[in-house]
C-alpha cells in the first residue's frame, strides 16, 4: 500500500464562547505526562444502571480542578476568585487546559495524543485501514476504528487503554458497613482505568500567563495529582512529570481542511441532528472569519454523547447537555480566500459552550484543529499506522 501524508496542526482552544474577545497572542504550549500509580475512575453516563463505565481519557477539567484545589490549599484561599493569579491562570481564559491522552509507553511521549477521527475505518482481519474523506462510500468488510492515536516522527500508532471491572456491594448504614454486607442486596460493577498507565496533556497559555502558570507550578512543586472519583480511598493518584515549554504550532492550509474536535463540542442552541449542530459551529466560525462558509452537501463524521459533571466546590451536579464527540470532523469549505492568522485566531478562541468552565470535573468546551485530507495508508511489521 503507498504511503500516508498526514498534515495534524495544532489544537487551539480559548476561554468562553460568547465573551468579549481578548486580543490574540502567541501561545505558549506547555506539555506534561501523568502516571496513574492508582485506579482512576472517570465515571460517564450510560443506558446500563448497573455498571457504572469511564472515561478512556482524563479531562482537561479535571486537571484544571485539582491543580486549583492545589492552589487553594497552599495559599489558604477563601473567596479564590478575588485572587488576581488565581483569576489569571484558572478563571480567566489565558490558559486552556486540554485532556490527557494515552500514549502507551515512553517512547512515545515526545508525539502528539489525540481522538482517533471518525472518518477511520480498519478491516476486520486488520490489515487496512482507510479514511472515509477518501474516498466516496463505505467498505464491505470494514467497521470504525474508535479510540486514541500517538503521531510521531510522521507515524499514527493506535493506542488501548486497560480497563478493569469492579463488584461493588452499597453499604448506606453504619450496620451495614460493620457487617460488610447489604440488607438490600444493592449492588453495582464499575469500570476503572488500571494503573500503571501513561497520559500526556498539555496547557495551551498566552505568552504573559505561560509563564505565571509556570512560577506557580514550580512553587507548589506538583509531584502528583488526584484526580476522579474516590480519590480518598485508594483512587485518583497520578504522578506528575513536566515537560520542556515549547511554541504552539501553527494552523496548516491545504487544499482541503476539516475541523476535527479534540473535546466534545455543546452548541449554544438545541438540535437533535449532527447536521443542525455543525450549522451553529459554522455559524460562529464564519462570524469569527468574516466570511461565509458552506453548510450543504459537506462531508460530516460525527457521534453524539451527553455531557454532565460533578462540581465539587458547590458540591453539586452539573446539568447534563448534548454534544458532539471529540473525534467528530466537519468538513470546511470557505468561499474565498482563507486568512490564515484569522483562522488561527478563531482556533485560539474556540468554538461552542462551555470553553471556560473553571472547576467543572467534566470535559467541557471544544477544542478544534485543522487538518489536511488523509490519502492513503500502509503498514508496519509492528503494528498498523496509517
């Protein structure tokens, strides 16, 4: 099979979707790699109420909350938001924190982790994979290749998550919990991501707040983090490994460009299809661009979940909305000449709801990228890229 090319520009993300814009500045991408030393627990809503299932990923909002509650503990914070720094680097929208992806091993650390898009479809004997953008219809023989990639040194390494399942009896009553069993016979399975696993994230800061996040992390030196549920009973620690600081890259033209979201996508308005939500993205977009973007006939992979949160300084639940998935692509095609500092512009301010929810514990906002059309793909006597 003839070789891939494969173009995968920078993820840009910024603060709230309808607030006044701040001026565009360069950003500063910082990069980090945690190391679940625990079982981590990203519980997410589903059908079955007797497993309880995770995320595959850690959110950026839970990084964002944990390296918060750090802050406040070490200055002993009663009303956080009145703190200029704390304003800054949490509340602001000057640093985005993206999610941490699996990246496998070390080896691969110095790639770039993301959500696999949708378009991707692998044959069932998985000797192929191909890039519905491609190519006019569907394979026989072919089902979606869903999950997380690594690219590095031109390559796509497909990466698994382990996960494991737990019996879990309720014990609501101090009885209950001296005696070890239920009364009611209340039981439940939750899943969990098995420790010993390696996630790399990053924060995407302006240049004046990139280095004020790094002063303060320096100063609260973050070994470690606990992040998700039960992180009091054996749960949730991740130790915590910074990376060199290094310039955010750069949105890429080519001939054809799709948008594909690295965090789910909330629009401002309802909508029951994909199709009504990629309007509103594009909508917004073309606000931003100054031009018009067409919305007919484009080529749109997309998956739809419910997004929903646990706010643990109000204590209180957040109000489940509906989302595109990250990994959803859209295709964009912009009548006219592409600006590409404008575009770029556009990324760094992200598109939809929720870019800047301060303490929320779940994924929140969209993060978008662009990327040239995938051509072909070809195999490796380790293991597939494409």
């Amino acid at each position: 099979m003839p070789e891939q090319s494969v173009t995968v520009a920078a993820v840009m993300s910024a603060a709230s979707g309808r607030c006044k814009q701040r001026e565009v500045m360069s950003l500063k991408k910082l990069e980090f790699v945690l190391e679940n030393i625990d079982p981590l627990l990203f519980a997410e809503r589903g059908a079955d109420n007797i497993l309880v299932t995770t995320k595959r990923y850690i959110p950026g909002s839970a990084i964002r909350g944990a390296l918060a509650h750090l802050y406040i503990n070490a200055h002993k914070l009663q009303n956080a938001y009145e703190d200029a720094t704390f304003f800054d680097l949490f509340l602001s929208g000057k640093v985005r924190f993206l999610p941490a992806y699996p990246i496998s091993c070390r080896e691969l650390e110095q790639g770039d982790a993301f959500v696999m898009p949708l378009s991707l479809m692998r044959s069932k004997d998985k000797t192929q994979t191909v890039d519905l953008t491609a190519t006019a219809e569907n394979k026989a023989g072919f089902k979606k290749l869903q999950g997380f990639a690594v690219k590095k040194d031109g390559k796509l390494y497909p990466i698994d998550t382990d996960v494991k399942i737990e019996l879990h009896m309720s014990r609501s009553g101090a009885g209950e919990r001296i005696t070890g069993s239920s009364r009611d016979g209340n039981v439940f399975n939750y899943e969990y991501l098995e420790p010993g696993q390696l996630f790399k994230g990053a924060y995407l800061a302006d240049d004046d707040a990139a280095e004020l996040l790094q002063k303060v992390l320096l100063e609260m030196d973050v070994e470690a983090l606990h992040l998700g549920r039960s992180k009091s009973a054996q749960y949730g620690k991740c130790l915590y490994a910074a990376m060199p600081v290094k310039e955010a890259q750069q949105v890429a033209l080519g001939d054809k460009l799709y948008l594909l979201a690295q965090t789910p996508y909330i629009a401002f308005g309802s909508w029951q299809r994909v199709e009504q939500a990629a309007d509103e993205l594009l909508g917004e977009l073309e606000a931003r661009l100054g031009c018009e973007a067409a919305k007919d006939g484009l080529q749109i992979f997309a998956a739809a979940e419910s997004i929903d949160g646990y706010v643990g300084v109000w204590q209180a639940k957040k109000q489940a909305e509906r989302a595109l998935s990250a990994g959803t692509l859209i295709e964009l095609r912009l009548n006219g000449a592409v600006d590409s500092s404008k575009l770029q512009a556009a990324l760094q301010q992200g598109l939809g709801k929720g870019t800047e929810d301060a303490l929320a514990s779940s994924s929140s906002g969209s993060r978008w990228q662009s990327r040239n059309l995938l051509k072909s793909c070809r195999k490796s006597s380790k293991r597939m890229l494409f």
